[in-house]
C-alpha cells in the first residue's frame, strides 16, 4: 500500500494531478483500499478522481468509465448497494454507447448491477467481483484493454 501511495505522490508531482498516468495510479491505490477493507478511503480518492477525469479526460473517455466503475465496486463493497447499482447501470449505458455493446468492457460491467442486487437480497459477497485485471474477469475481457 505505501508503495502505491508513493507512487501517486509521485506522479502527482512529476505529471501532474490530472494526468493520465496519475489518474490511474489514484484508482489501483483505491482499489488497494477497498481490498484491504478500507472504503471510505476508497471512496473518496475515487470521488476525488472522478473529479479530475471528468475535468481533464471528459465524460466519454474509456478511463472515465473505469473509474466510475471503481467507485461503484467501492459502494457496494460498503454496503451502499443503491449507489452501486445506479451508477454500474449508468456505467452500462455509457459504456455501450461509447464502446459498443459487444465491446469487453461492456459484456464485463453488463452483470454487476446484477452482482450487486442479489449481494443486496442474500447479503453474500458478488460472485467474480474484483478479480481479474482491475475487479474484471479475466475470460470476458479477452484481448481488450482491461479497463471498463
């Protein structure tokens, strides 16, 4: 954890807060958080980096989609099923639109509201959530970015 910490100060310094490069080292270390059972941490650096994607990449950027989806995985990994379901569902309607709805990231994000609505009547853990590369399963992704 430190490390990532470190290297977010880092790029923050040498990049920049809203570059690129920094906006996804925000993510990993708030992915790191939520793993580590730290959620309002998570939260909040993903909040922070909605922010500053929204701002610097714009609302229909693939690496904005991706760090909405971290914020939903972190709300629903609170407890804030609602949130999660809204905003995975808002996610999904982007996604299709900006990536196509046969797109990997699409087919990927396409089951969590899902997930997250079941986790919310059983009070189970979602099923496949936060594996694979950045909370994604790896056999949907195929040969894409990774990235939602």
């Amino acid at each position: 954890m430190e490390l990532l910490e470190t290297t977010v100060s880092s790029r923050e310094r040498l990049v920049g807060p809203d570059h690129l490069d920094t906006l996804t080292s925000r993510t990993n270390l708030s992915d790191a958080y939520r793993r580590a059972g730290r959620n309002s941490e998570a939260i909040a650096l993903d909040a922070v980096t909605l922010a500053r994607g929204e701002r610097t990449l714009g609302s229909d950027h693939p690496k904005f989609l991706s760090i909405r989806r971290a914020l939903a995985v972190d709300y629903q990994s609170a407890g804030r099923i609602a949130e999660a379901v809204a905003l995975y569902e808002a996610v999904l309607v982007d996604s299709s639109r900006i990536l196509g709805p046969d797109h990997p990231d699409t087919l990927t994000i396409r089951d969590h509201p899902v997930q997250a609505k079941g986790e919310s009547d059983s009070g189970a853990s979602a099923p496949g959530l936060g594996s694979g590369v950045n909370g994604h399963d790896p056999s949907l992704c195929g040969s894409g970015s990774g990235e939602v």
